[in-house]
C-alpha cells in the first residue's frame, strides 16, 4: 500500500446505504438485510414486509420503487448520491468530489 492508497482511504468518506443495515424480520425476528429477497428463516418476502417512505410526499412506496407513484420523487438518484464518493481534507474538513493535491479551502498539500 503507498501513500497515496494510505491518503485515499484516510481522506475517504462512505456513506452506508439501506442494504448495508441489519433488520429483525417482523415475522419470525431472524436477522436480515433489505437486499435478500425472502426471509432465510420463515420465507417471508422481504419486498411485503418493508415499504420506504417518499421524502417528499410521505408516500409508503414499494420497497424496489425507482420512482414515487404520487409525486414523481426519483428513488435512484438518492442511491447514486449516497454511493458517491467524497473526499475530506484532513486539516479543515473541507469535502472534495475528487482528490487534489492541494485543498482548496485551507492550500494544505495533500501529496
């Protein structure tokens, strides 16, 4: 690992996503994780047990909705947000979109 792999993953900010967490099935209280598609232990389909909530409009949409049927909200640019990959620079907090060498808030060098 170099020092540039090192300042990556020191300077790199994950975001976790819904799949990511662990939940107990209403059911039968296995644990569980939203991207399974039935309950290992009693075989409840995970999609009928959860429902996200629209953060426009409070709609209780379908689990795998890409788009709110009320309002229109788009489900999938949330996901590609949340996936993205932001940089932080160590000294003042500053979040880049991509790694420079130089921060351009406080002109530390990065590399």
């Amino acid at each position: 690992m170099g020092l540039l792999d090192a300042f990556g993953e020191a300077l790199k900010k994950k975001k976790s996503t819904l799949a990511d967490k662990d939940y107990k099935c209403p059911s039968c209280g296995t644990k569980i994780t939203l991207d399974m598609e039935r309950c290992p232990q009693c075989g409840v389909r995970i999609k009928s047990m959860f429902r996200k909530k629209c953060p426009k409009c409070g709609e209780m949409c379908e689990l795998d909705a890409k788009i709110c049927p009320k309002c229109g909200y788009n489900f999938e640019a949330e996901i590609a947000r949340a996936r993205k990959t932001i940089w932080r620079c160590p000294r003042c907090g500053y979040e880049m979109d991509s790694l420079y060498t130089q921060c351009p808030a406080c002109n530390i060098r990065l590399m």
